[in-house]
C-alpha cells in the first residue's frame, strides 16, 4: 500500500471511528445516567422501608410517653434524625446537612438520604430524614460493562471500518497503477529516442561545422529538457524500492559537472552565472541522489528565470544556496511548492515535480529546506547540510 493510500486510509479511519465512537458514546452516557438513577431508586425504595419500619417505633415510643435519648430507637444499617414542623432538629443519632425538606430522596456525597413526612405528629416529629451509605458497587459494575462494551465496539467498527476504507480506496489503487504503468511505458518509450538526439547533436557540434547552430541549440535545449522530466518520473517511479548506495560524493565536481550540462539552457536565456563554490564538499550521499537534488533546484531556476537575469550558486561545507532573479513567490505559495504537482506559475510547462523530489531527498538525509522568495524579484533556496 502507497503511502497516499495509507494516508486516505487513515483519514477515513479517523472520520468513521470519531464519529462512530462519539454517538456510542453519547448513547452510553445517556443510558449511564438513566440506569445510575435506576440504581438509586430501587436503594431509596430500600430506603423508604427502612423510614417507614422507623415510623412504626416512633408511634410505639409515643404511645409510651417515654421519649429521651436512651429509649430514642436506633437501628443498625442505617441512621435517623427527627425535625419539628419548623424544621428544627429534635433528636438523632446523626446531624444530617442542610437540605430542602421538600425532597423526597437524595444522593449527598456518599451517601442516601430518605425524607418521610410523619403525620400524625408522633412526639413533636413532623420529619423523619434517614441516612445510609450509597453502594456504589452496582454503579462501578455498570461502568466496567460499559467501557467493555465501546472497547468491543471500537474494535468491531476498527476491522469493519479497516476493510470498508480498502473496498473504497481500491479504484484510487487501481487508478494509480494505471497511471505508473503508463508512466512506466512511456519513460521506457521516451529515453531511447531522447538518448539517440542529445548524442547526434554532439555528434554535429562536434564534427561538423556546419550551418544552424541555433537551431540545434533550441534542440539540444528541448532535449535536455525531456531528458531532465524523464529522469524526474523514473525516479518517482523507482523511489520507493531504489536502493541507495551511499558513498563520499563529491558535490564540488558534481555541480560543476552538472553546470556544464545546463550550460545549453542557461545560454539560451542569456542569464549571467555566479559561483562561488569550495573545492572538494563532501557529503554521504547517493550519487544519483545527489544528481536529482542540485539538477532540480537548477532546473527550477533556468526555468522560471528573467531573460538576461542573473543565477548564483553558492556551495561550502554548510550550505548549497540556489539564488535567482526570476518571478518570485508570493510568501504562502511558497508553503505549497513542496507539494506534488503544485506548479508556482501555470504559465510554465512541467509536472511539479522537481520540488517535491528534492523535499524526499532533503528528509531521507537529514538536511534542511528553506526557501526564501519576492513575487517579481527572485527566489532563493537553501539546502544547510548541518554539522
């Protein structure tokens, strides 16, 4: 799988599981809270029983006028407190909280509270407020089941989610492979006859003297171009399994070597060359690695350069800067060049592909990419190879 199609792959993911998970989610918390208060409710029932068997001894205790603190009933499980119609504490063998008399039952930290209205007035009493711990086991217990539950979910959706993403991403996969083949085929198609051109021209230039040189200098120009797109979609197209041999290289003689065959293209535009480049820079780099990288950022400059503008090439242990005076970019187009197929002017020819090829060669090293441009005055890119 293409690292495109993972990407698709994982956005889809993402969407379908968020969303999947938030309804999940929003339907587990309502159910959670319905059943937390199902759960209080069959304890306050609970409760209510408790309140009403405590009735029954208070009418038992006033019938023998015997009220005072040793023969106040006290159960165990639970405690209980009396209040007067004004709601004054009488006795009991707690202090319960503030609270609204008009409850009936409520949770108050950890624990339940029951309110019974007494009528008749048994020993003064107009309230009785019964007290006992909240079990909290079955809401715990709850809980558990209920993130077992979306974990289960989360991973049935994940596989579903997984195998519906590649069923949808399948004719994308189909659609590239169509598009490698003929990219395939045709740079197959493409490099003999390209090959065949730039070594008759040679040939010509270098036999004969004879009538046209301009005209065979626009060939050249051409042909070299082609040779140079040729080479950008093999690479693309051989990137992901091309085994990289990493040696010494010397960027000095490759710069050189490589000025000299852009040197057709730089005349062609009568565009004035400045360099300043430190003999014998190293760095451990696949040759063809390197070769892509400095022809890119070449190419990028001839091509979007002014007639009789000025190239500069600046080359040390620390640094390749690449610096023409062409058309420029605005400040936020130049955070889209580095795309794939974005194109900083789409009056000229090409794929858009340069940029991209030198940002991969750029993250595989370890290198860093700053590009600094003015819309009509120029563009500078900077390659720092570090330490």
């Amino acid at each position: 799988m293409s690292h495109s199609e993972r990407r698709t792959l994982y956005r889809f993911l993402s969407i379908y599981i968020g969303t999947t998970m938030a309804l999940f989610l929003l339907a587990a918390s309502i159910f959670y809270l319905f059943e937390k208060h199902r759960i209080i409710d069959l304890q306050c029932e609970v409760l209510q029983k408790k309140s009403n068997a405590h009735i029954q001894r208070l009418r038992t205790l006033h019938q023998d006028h015997t009220l005072n603190k040793l023969a106040y009933p006290v159960s165990e499980g639970f405690h209980s407190a009396i209040f007067d119609i004004d709601q004054n504490f009488i006795f009991g063998d707690f202090k319960p909280p503030k609270f609204d008399f008009n409850t009936t039952c409520f949770a108050y930290g950890d624990d339940l509270y029951h309110v019974e209205t007494v009528l008749p007035y048994y020993l003064g009493t107009a309230y009785l407020i019964v007290q006992q711990p909240l079990d909290n086991a079955p809401v715990v217990k709850l809980l558990q089941r209920l993130a077992l539950f979306l974990v289960l979910v989360c991973l049935i959706f994940l596989i579903a989610g997984y195998y519906l993403g590649r069923l949808f991403i399948r004719p994308m996969r189909q659609s590239i492979e169509m598009i490698e083949r003929f990219i395939e085929d045709s740079t197959h198609e493409l490099n003999t006859p390209i090959s065949t051109i730039l070594t008759n021209i040679e040939l010509l230039d270098t036999l004969y003297n004879c009538e046209g040189r301009e005209e065979r200098k626009r060939i050249e120009i051409a042909s070299k171009t082609l040779s140079h797109l040729y080479d950008d979609l093999t690479y693309l197209k051989l990137n992901h399994r091309y085994h990289r041999n990493v040696i010494s290289c010397d960027l000095s003689a490759l710069l050189a070597e490589r000025l000299c065959y852009f040197a057709s293209m730089i005349e062609g535009k009568k565009i004035t060359l400045q360099t300043e480049i430190t003999p014998e820079v190293k760095r451990l780099m696949d040759q063809n690695d390197a070769q892509k990288l400095i022809d890119n950022l070449l190419s990028n400059a001839i091509k979007y350069n002014k007639k009789n503008g000025t190239l500069k090439l600046f080359l040390d242990t620390k640094q390749l800067v690449v610096k023409d005076s062409g058309i420029g970019m605005k400040e936020e187009e130049t955070k889209k060049i580095l795309e794939r197929y974005h194109r900083a002017c789409d009056g000229e020819r090409g794929f858009g592909i340069g940029m991209d090829i030198v940002m991969r060669i750029v993250k595989h090293y370890g290198f860093k990419l700053s590009i600094f441009s003015q819309e009509g005055k120029g563009t500078q890119v900077s390659i720092l190879w570090g330490k």
